[in-house]
C-alpha cells in the first residue's frame, strides 16, 4: 500500500470512528465504496445453522441492503446456500463474487442465490471474511451493479470494512435507551413479520402514509437506514420478541 492510499485509509477510518450509530458508519463507508462501483454494504456475524429467520436477521450489524431482497433472502433460508457465506466461514481472505462463480455455478442452490441477487443491482461484489473476539465467523460485503478497483484500492476497502466492522459492532452493544410508542412498537412488530406499509395500514386500520410516517420515526430512533435494519436493531435489543 501506497502512502497516499495509506493516508486516505486513515482520513476514512477517522471519519468512521467519529460515526455515533450503525446507520452513519454505513454512510460513511458507502461515501467511500460508490467510487469503485458499490452502492451497498452488509456486515454481521454469520448465523449458525438452525437459527430462524429472526435469529438471522438480529445477527445483522451493518445492513444497507434492498429491503425487498433481505425479506426474499431470510424467508427463503438463503444464507445457509449462499456461496459467498460459505466462503467466509471457510477462507480470512478477502474475495471477488467473480472469484467465486466457477465453484457456485456448478452448485443449481447457490447459483440461484446469485442470480437473484442480480435483479436487485448486486450483481458484483467483494466479501470480507472476519473474526468475532468470540472466535465467530463475521463478513461484510459491498455490491453494486458494476464495480472496478485495484489490488491496493481492494486492501483499502479490507481495513476500512474491518474497522466499520468492529465500530458497529461497539455502538450496537451499548445502545441508548430507545423508547417506542405502542403504535410504533405495532408496525415494528408487524415490519418483522415481511408486511408491506399497505398491508400494515389495513391490520392496523390506518392510511399508509401514517405508516411511512411511523417507520421514518422507528428508524430516526433507532438509527437505522432502513426496514430491514430497523428490525435486526429490534431484534438484538429485544424491543420486539
């Protein structure tokens, strides 16, 4: 690594470690990551098998992902098919999706993780293998449509994504104290169950734009970037069961 390239990896790393929550350590890393061609970012530390979909999903630390594919994603059980999992807990080395795609081609389950990944613009990406103090497997990956970067930019991406990482994973686990109103604790509960805001106003018997409006204060509180995240907070903290 470059001096320069060393120099701009500590600017980035400083502005991370002034990030007071998950969401503007996202924003942060993605401010980076758009230059190389990734537009999203997940990070959390990888489930153990038999986990449910709510266990999954509160094992999430970083989530900048389309809300619609993390729904299809934990629904369908596809982490325990996904290729790229796989690796991380096999491998410490960082890796392109395009190292990977002779091995899961040949594989009908992974691929078609893949494959729809793809028609929600994530179809190139880098995943970076990690490990908990615990000893757990972790990874954080970047996507986007079409990406380009090289070897000392790709060392780069590795040690601002371990420090995200690690600064996420510290403001997860001393939270402030959130206080949810019971409405706002409904359409949480009701957002973990994969109900769309439409779906949500009829059980609830409101307009859904009263419920874009309740989950814009659910995130605003929790510091979440979106549904998806909003719910892997309320998960780990226990706002909802």
């Amino acid at each position: 690594m470059t001096r320069t390239v060393l120099d701009q990896t500590l600017a980035i790393i400083r502005t991370i470690e002034r990030a007071q929550s998950p969401a503007a350590v996202s924003s942060s890393l993605l401010s980076v990551a758009t230059r190389f061609g990734f537009t999203k970012v997940l990070a959390g530390i990888i489930p153990r098998p038999g986990m449910t979909p709510e266990q999954q999903v509160a094992n999430v630390v970083l989530h900048d992902w389309p809300d619609q594919w993390s729904h299809r994603y934990f629904a369908q059980g596809y982490l325990f098919q996904d290729p790229t999992i796989k690796r991380v807990c096999s491998s410490t080395e960082p890796f392109t999706w395009a190292e990977i795609e002779p091995s899961y081609k040949r594989q009908p389950d992974e691929a078609r993780v893949m494959c729809e990944a793809k028609d929600f613009k994530l179809g190139s990406g880098l995943t970076i293998p990690m490990l908990t103090l615990e000893g757990e497997s972790a990874g954080l990956s970047f996507a986007g449509e079409q990406t380009e970067f090289s070897p000392e930019q790709k060392g780069m991406l590795q040690l601002i994504g371990i420090y995200s990482f690690a600064q996420a994973l510290n403001l997860s686990a001393e939270p402030k104290p959130v206080q949810l109103t019971p409405r706002e604790r409904d359409v949480l509960h009701w957002l973990a169950e994969g109900k769309s805001e439409w779906e949500i106003g009829q059980i609830l018997h409101v307009s859904e734009h009263m419920i874009d409006k309740v989950g814009r204060n659910i995130r605003a509180k929790l510091g979440a970037t979106n549904k998806t995240h909003a719910v892997a907070y309320a998960f780990r903290h226990k706002l909802i069961q």
